[in-house]
C-alpha cells in the first residue's frame, strides 16, 4: 500500500502507510498506542525523586531546628526551597509533559514547523541538562562544605569578618607577612577591626604563624616578577611584628614557620579562609575559598585544621619569641638555613633508579652541597 503523506512519525520524520502499528525506521510506536510500561522510571527522574525527598527532609530539619538555631535553620530552608520547585518542575515535566509536548507539537504543524520545534525541544533538552549538571556540582559542592570561590581575597573580607566577630575561642591567621591583611595601606579595614576587638577582648586567642625570615628570600626571586616595587620580605614580616608589638598583641601568639608560604589563611570554628600563593604572584590577588566547618564534622575542614592551622602551631617546625625585645626579635631574624641546618639534606640520591641501562654503572650516591 502507498504510504499515506499525513502519516508521519514523529521521531524520526519518514512516511508511514495508514495502518502502521510501529515506524520501521525508529521503531516509534504510533500515536495513541501507549507503550507497555507507562512512565518508566529513568535516572533523571530518580535524581528529581531524590532531590523532592532531600528538599522536604532539609524543610523538615530547619523548621525543627529553628528555635534552637535560626542561623542553620535559615540555611536549610533556603536549600530546601531552592531545591523543592526544581526538582517538581523536573518530575511533572519528566513524567508526564516531556514525551506529550514533543509529540503534540511535531504532530500539529507542517514538516517545516517540525523542524524549528525540533530545535526548540533540543534546546529545552540541552537547558534541562545543564540544570541537571548544575545540581549535581551543587551537590558536589556541599560535601566539602564549600561556601564560596572568589577571584580575590579582598570579596571575602566581609563573609570572614562576621565569622571573626563571633568566634569564641581561638583564631588562627596564617601568611607570610599578612602584609595585605593588617596593613593600613593594604589590608581590609573590617578585618582588622574584627581582629583587634578580639585582642582587646577576653577568652579569644588570636594565633599568628608567619614564615620565618630565613626562608623569606626563597621567595623573594619568584615574587619579585609580578611585583615590581622595591620590597624585602623579610624586613615586611619585621614590619608586621612591630605592628603587633604597638598593639599591644602577645607575644606568645606569635610564631614562626620553617617553611615558604602556600596557603594564606584564616581559621574559625565555623568557617575557613584558603588563598593559595601562585608561584609568582601575591597571595591576595589569587583566588580565595571559604569552607564551612559543618559543626566540625567537615573532613575537609579537619584536614586543613591538622595540616595547615593548629597542627603546624603545635609542631615542631617553629620559632617563638621570648618577649618583643630586640635581643629576641634577632634571634630569629638573624637565623639562617644553614645556622637551622636546613643547607643540606642528610638523605642520598640512588642514581641506580635513574638510570637502567644494560652495563651501565651509576656513580656512587652523592649528599648535597654544603653551602646554601
């Protein structure tokens, strides 16, 4: 039988006699035919299933939570109500408009009408993924308690400043000079009010970990290619102690780390800062993280805490002052790699693991230079 021109299948665009049951190119069954399993159940509807659970069980936790803690309880219902409508929109769409719409509008207009509906339901298909990939980075996101990534460290400030003013029990500050922190000239005025209302108070322990001079010229050569002003590190960092010494900031909490700077930081119990030195340009110009500290159960959180904060203040890797006299402020400012030992290394080199090739003897291990 000649095929029928008002037959044709939505799916796929190709001529169907007018007693088909099933397209014999796509194998699409004809309209009207429902198939056997009706809505069956994809992994994008399972994801919009988990996500209406997640939304009403978020709801749920922040309306319990709520006289207790209105700060938690606000953040939960804003996820549970950005999560709520996107997820029903995806069910209703999904299960029950998604295959209607397509076949409703390619049915309804000419074979040139198909065509730009096709296009629009791409475009409504490549929409609808991108959404999907955005919850699920969202989701990702959340597991490791990130709040924010900023370009600077300065769009933090003001997040980082709240968090300051309300800790209690100790705050960790962690850089090289903290020189785009506390300076006048360079620092946030926010921050460093938050941070002396701290000092000037009672029960909070502020705690300062500078790298210690002797290591500061390991920096100076890659730094000095963005910065081109004059500048000496090591004589900022001396800078910054005479800061804290007109402030009237113990000395005890502050001290000195063996090692050239990575990760500017600030630590609260609730929320950290991470800003990571490019290897040839200023910390404060990079791009900056805050984490949550997820009422310290983040293991992310933790990690930083141990690797980078408190552990590194109770290690071994660090000089103390006895008071801000000058006598001690050169004990550790006039120390060097090799008065620390630290020109050398006491390990060999096995050159055998180098080179393997047949008949070839490597030299006898060598121990590093002894000049720095």
């Amino acid at each position: 039988m000649a095929p029928n021109r008002h037959h044709i299948c939505s799916n796929c665009g190709s001529e169907l006699s007018h007693d088909f049951k099933y397209c014999p190119n796509c194998g699409k069954k004809r309209r009207g035919l429902l198939p056997t399993k009706f809505c069956p159940t994809y992994g994008v509807t399972a994801v919009y299933s988990v996500l209406l659970i997640l939304s009403v069980f978020l709801g749920w936790m922040g309306y319990a939570v709520h006289p207790t803690n209105a700060q938690i309880a606000s953040v939960l219902l804003s996820v549970a109500v950005a999560f709520g409508p996107v997820s029903i929109i995806g069910l209703v769409y999904e299960r029950c408009l998604r295959t209607a719409l397509q076949t409703a509008a390619v049915s309804s207009f000419s074979d040139l009408s198909q065509t730009v509906c096709h296009s629009s339901i791409e475009k409504m298909d490549t929409l609808r993924q991108r959404l999907e990939d955005q919850v699920h980075q969202l989701l990702h996101i959340s597991t490791v308690g990130l709040v924010a990534a900023l370009p600077e460290r300065c769009l933090a400030f003001a997040r980082i400043a709240d968090a300051i003013k309300l800790e209690q029990h100790c705050l960790y500050l962690v850089g090289t000079s903290l020189r785009g922190l506390i300076w006048d000239k360079f620092g946030d005025e926010g921050v460093r009010n938050a941070i002396l209302n701290k000092i000037r108070g009672d029960g909070c322990e502020v705690r300062v970990l500078l790298t210690h001079p002797a290591f500061a010229h390991l920096r100076q050569a890659l730094e000095q290619i963005q910065r081109k002003e004059s500048f000496h590190i090591a004589q900022e960092i001396l800078e910054t102690v005479a800061m804290l010494r007109d402030i009237k900031f113990p000395h005890e909490w502050v001290r000195f780390v063996r090692g050239t700077p990575t990760t500017f930081g600030i630590m609260t119990s609730e929320l950290m800062l991470l800003n990571p030195y490019p290897l040839q340009k200023q910390a404060f110009t990079s791009v900056t993280f805050l984490i949550d500290s997820q009422n310290g159960k983040n293991p992310v959180y933790r990690s930083w805490d141990q690797s980078h904060f408190s552990g590194v203040w109770d290690g071994d890797n660090v000089d103390t002052l006895r008071d801000y006299s000058l006598a001690s402020i050169q004990e550790v400012f006039n120390k060097t790699l090799e008065s620390l030992g630290l020109c050398k290394s006491n390990r060999q080199i096995d050159y055998s693991r180098y080179d393997h090739s047949p008949g070839h003897h490597s030299p006898p291990p060598e121990t590093g230079s002894g000049a720095c």
